[in-house]
C-alpha cells in the first residue's frame, strides 16, 4: 500500500538542468549540489554499510504516538539490503525487507521551481546554510505512478551546508491532496523531514520522518513512520 512506501526518500540527485530561469541562484546551488551528491553515492554505495530501522506507528488526534505497526531493522551493504531485526527479535534468512526506496532525482528535476527563501542563509550550530524553498512547478510536469504524482503536489525549505554543498535537512509537505480509484485512496496530509550528515565525509541519512493521513473506503488512517540510519562503518573485509 502507498502508505508503506511512500516517502523513504535517497536523495540521489544526479547532475541534472532544472529548467529554470539561470539568473535565479537557487538554481546555480541546486546545480552545484546535485554535482556533489552524484560522486558522493557513489561513493557511499561502494564503502559504506549501516543499518536501517523502520517503524509506523499509528497517531491520535493529538499527534501522540499509539500502536505501533512495524518495526524492522536492515542490514544495508553495497546497496543491498537484508532484514535483521523484527519487532526487537533476529531474523535469519529473511530476504530483504518492506522499507521503501524512491530515488528523488526525477522529482528535483521535473516537478519543482526553486527560490531562495526570504532569509537566505542562516546559521545552525555555528554552520551557515542556505535556505532554498521549493513548491510544484509552474510548468507542464508529467509525473508516472502514484509516487511521482505524490511527490509533484509537494512544497517545502531545503537547507544547504554553505561550505560543503550538501542537503543538512529538507522539510515537506502536501499542498494539493491526492486520490485514485474513483476516491477509494484519498491522501490528505504527508509532511517530510529529512535530515543528513557527515560520516568521514561521506554526506549520509540520519533520519526521515513522515506523518500522513490517508482514506480507504472513507476510513481514516493517521500515522507517524519513521527511518533510522545508524551504525555506518566500513566492512570488514576477509583476506
């Protein structure tokens, strides 16, 4: 179901043209980011492992946390996957697990205009940022599938590290709801928060958080899901 995979966002932006107006800067930065993050997955991908936890928890009407519905943990090596953990207890053999994965990069390119904010840069923990602010684009998108179509009534604030070029966090949500099937799913609320760091380096996920309300049939669902990104090392290699 969408719900499930919907927003596990790896924000792999290749370098790509935006198709925008080149005397607006948010685009020279978009640009010089997007260039940076192509060598670094790359790079992460060949040398990095870490593991990945997934959890969906169910939310009142005052965002309080409820039942939870999921709880995996996966193993990541080589861009592979593989669940090791569930609900607290190992696994063995299990194949790889549930937690989604959307590469980012059509999205960035196609269906959003970028501005700088109205404060362009500020600091965050003695770091400077730029403030870049998107919304859907003005222009003629043509997004495939249910995520894409998700992803292209999205607006929000990316902050970019000044000195090093990379995407520190990104804070999202739906401005235009989204339905199928004559109404049977209807997605009214999904608000994003990425954050990203630094591991030797190598620019890497700290955590996605998205919370959603979606109808089936007319029933409500109101849900915090939640991804992890932890233990990042380089594996051991056997001689």
């Amino acid at each position: 179901m969408i719900r499930t995979t919907l927003f596990c966002v790896v924000l792999l932006m290749p370098s790509m043209a935006l198709g925008q107006n080149n005397d607006n800067p948010a685009n020279f930065i978009m640009k010089a980011v997007a260039q940076r993050a192509t060598e670094n997955e790359r790079v992460k991908e060949a040398l990095i492992e870490y593991k990945r936890g997934y959890v969906i928890k169910d939310l009142n009407s005052k965002e309080e946390e409820g039942r939870k519905k999921k709880d995996e943990v996966e193993l990541v090596k080589s861009g592979r996957s593989r669940v090791i953990e569930r609900f607290g207890k190992p696994v063995k053999n299990d194949g790889g697990g549930s937690t989604p994965n959307i590469n980012f990069a059509k999205a960035m390119a196609d269906f959003y205009d970028f501005n700088m904010a109205l404060t362009p840069l500020v600091m965050i923990d003695e770091r400077a940022y730029h403030v870049i602010d998107f919304r859907p684009t003005r222009s003629t998108p043509h997004p495939k599938g249910d995520l894409e179509k998700i992803l292209a009534r999205m607006a929000g604030t990316i902050y970019i590290d000044v000195e090093k070029l990379f995407i520190h966090k990104l804070e999202a949500k739906l401005v235009k709801e989204y339905s199928r099937g004559w109404f049977v799913y209807r997605l009214s609320r999904a608000d994003i928060t990425l954050k990203q760091m630094e591991f030797n380096n190598i620019v890497v996920v700290e955590s996605l958080e998205v919370i959603d309300t979606y109808y089936i049939f007319g029933v409500e669902t109101f849900e915090k899901q939640t991804i992890t990104y932890t233990d990042y090392a380089y594996p051991i290699t056997t001689p």
